[in-house]
C-alpha cells in the first residue's frame, strides 16, 4: 500500500549500490573499496534482494516531491549483477511510478558491458557514465584488474559496445598524481573518442591507519594547474557550448546565482543519500560508515530518513562549519569549502576545516573569472 508523504519534503537523490563494494577491479585509489568491511558476514557475496529493491523504488518514488525521479545504479561495480535484476527494477518502477516520470543512471568501469547490455541501455533510454581516466597510459597507472593487469583495452570495447548501440553515455574521470600534469593530452583524448560531456574529479584519499594522503591523491597545485590547463584548451578551442564539462558549468551556475549541477560547489549538502545492499541508508556517499548510517529502509521510510534532524545537521554543516578563512574568502560564493570529506587542513587563522583543495580552486576561479564573467554577461543580455 503507498504512503502518504508530505507535500513540504524536499527533493533528494538516491545513489543505490546493489552489490555493495563488490567490483571486478582493484583500483589503486578507490575511495569505495574497504566499505565491505562494514559487511564481513556476506564477503563477496553481497547482492540486494528482491524485497530490498522494491521496497526502496517504492520508497524513493513515494518520497519524491518532483515530477521527475532518477535513479542511479552505482557500485562497486554494477554490472556484476545480470540484466534481470535490471528489468526486475523497471518493472516496479513503473508499477509504483504514480505519474512520476522515471529515469535511470549507470555508473560503471565498462569492462563488462556486452552486446546485449548495450541494447538494453539503448533501448531503454539508460544513461550511463564511464569511469575512464584519460588515455592508455594514464588510465592504466591506477584502474588495474586484482591481478594487477591493465584495464584500458577492455574499457575501450565497453565504450565502443555503446556508440554502435547509440547509448547515452559520459565519461567519469579521476584526476590524480598521474594525470594531473598532462591535462592538454587528456582533453584531446575525450575529444577524439567522441565524449562531449566530461565530469572528473579530484581524488584526495587517506590511508585509513596513518591518516596520510595517499600517494594516487593529487596535490592542490596540481589541481589548480589541471583546471586552468584544461579550460585554456577548451576555451581556445571555441568548444563553449560544443563539449560540456561539469565544473566549468558548475562554476558558470554560481557566477550567475544557479544551483550547480554538482553538490561540492554547492552551499549545503546532505540531499544525496546512498544505499547499500541490503538497505542500509547513509548521509552521503563519501560518508558510508557507522557514523552516518541514518537506518534502514526496511525499518524506516526513506522520507523519514532524509528528514532526520542529524541528516538536516549533516547538510547544513557544510556551511556553518566553515572555519573563518574560507568565510572571509572572496571565492567563498563559488567554492563554498568544496566536499566536507576534503576539510583536512587548518586554515590561516588555526582554526580546522580548511578544504585540502583550497590553493588549487583559488588557482582555478582567478584564472577564469575573466571568462566567467563574459560567459555571464552573455546568459543575461540574451
């Protein structure tokens, strides 16, 4: 039976992991790798159920105040599961969909897309992003097989399985050490296989007993220096309006007073919940750990956990925590602290909090403000 859910909720995302860290890689630098540890009894053999899937399509359809609902099928790696389990869910998505108008994202390594993935992708009107980070060499310096081998061949094939089926898809990119110093190479290597919309972020990782930032993780220079490389080259290139790249876009949205198209630029977080396997609901996900699990879906209504008041905290945190230096900061309106998980540093004036990227986005906003602003200038005189 649906419930009835207030009018006054806000509009949230769900980013669902149906085999939970489960994956066929071993990147050096996953971020998501060690959260099966939270689930050492199911090993590799964590798989959402049935029950735990239609209760949540049903959950997440019901709490939606939007006419619009996404969803997006993340990992781990995704795909692991067969194509059933797939067709399962857009089946009770459209029985519980009550008007709403569903889509569907899938974030995966490609490595295991077949023909008949692909048709199924296209057919259904499936978005699907690629995590891909730049040419052989510099894909291959980090995204390895658990045998250490390489992983950009097979990467390819999958990319190459969606252009002849016509599937939508963008590539997800992971900026580190490696390819941090080569941005004009790895602008020109999206271009020329044919990817027009290109979101990469920075990786910034610790080691989880020495607190340490990991060896893979980009510095905030080179961050700094990547951005305003790749935007020369997007820029000369006349590419405005022709290849879409998240943060400029992003960027462009809070020069002009828009939402950006992504939460780390945005000024509150906490409306982007993920799920796990068996239900299990967490604030963020970069915060999947026992202290930002809300509850569980099978316990509690997913409206009731994105309206719990430590959620609410969560979200809001991000501005209010903002220690003085980013407060007095005159890119504050575009950067706002950036990812709360990045706040790793102490700031001018001793006080903690400060983002570990913060040089690099400085770096960044300077060199583009003069073009942001002309970008700016023609969105308003149109």
């Amino acid at each position: 039976m649906s419930r009835a859910i207030s009018p006054y909720l806000r509009p949230f995302s769900l980013m669902l992991k149906p085999v939970g860290a489960r994956c066929n890689l071993a990147c050096r630098y996953c971020y998501y790798f060690d959260k099966k540890e939270l689930y050492p009894a199911a090993g590799n053999r964590a798989q959402m159920s049935d029950d735990t899937l239609k209760t949540a399509i049903r959950q997440y359809i019901e709490a939606q105040p939007t006419h619009e609902v996404v969803f997006v099928w993340h990992g781990g790696e995704p795909t692991l599961l067969p194509l059933g389990f797939y067709r399962k869910a857009m089946a009770w998505q459209q029985q519980y969909a009550q008007g709403h108008l569903i889509s569907n994202c899938l974030q995966t390594n490609g490595t295991l897309l077949t023909d008949d993935w692909c048709r199924f992708l296209h057919d259904e009107q499936w978005l699907v992003g690629i995590s891909v980070d730049g040419p052989e060499l510099m894909h291959n310096a980090y995204r390895r097989i658990r045998g250490g081998g390489p992983t950009f061949t097979q990467v390819m094939a999958g990319i190459e399985r969606l252009q002849q089926f016509s599937v939508q898809w963008n590539a997800m990119s992971v900026v580190n050490f490696q390819n941090a110093e080569h941005p004009e190479e790895f602008y020109r290597f999206f271009k020329q296989i044919g990817c027009w919309y290109l979101q990469f972020t920075p990786i910034v990782e610790r080691n989880s007993q020495t607190l340490q930032i990991t060896p893979e993780s980009v510095t905030a220079r080179q961050w700094g220096d990547f951005c305003n490389r790749l935007f020369d080259q997007w820029w000369q290139a006349d590419d405005v309006g022709r290849f879409f790249v998240q943060l400029f876009d992003a960027t462009l949205a809070n020069w002009v007073g828009e939402v950006p198209g992504v939460c780390t630029l945005g000024s509150q977080c906490g409306h982007a919940l993920a799920m796990e396997w068996n239900g299990d609901v967490y604030s963020c996900d970069h915060f999947v750990d026992a202290a930002h699990r809300l509850g569980n879906v099978h316990e509690q209504h997913l409206a009731d956990l994105i309206e719990l008041p430590r959620q609410r905290a969560f979200g809001q945190q991000k501005e209010t925590a903002l220690p003085r230096q980013c407060r007095e900061c005159s890119w504050l309106s575009l950067c706002h602290g950036e990812c709360p998980k990045n706040r790793l540093l102490t700031d001018t004036c001793g006080n903690p909090g400060l983002n570990y990227l913060c040089e690099g986005y400085r770096m960044f906003f300077a060199h583009t403000a003069p073009y942001m602003l002309q970008l700016k200038a023609e969105l308003l005189n149109k």
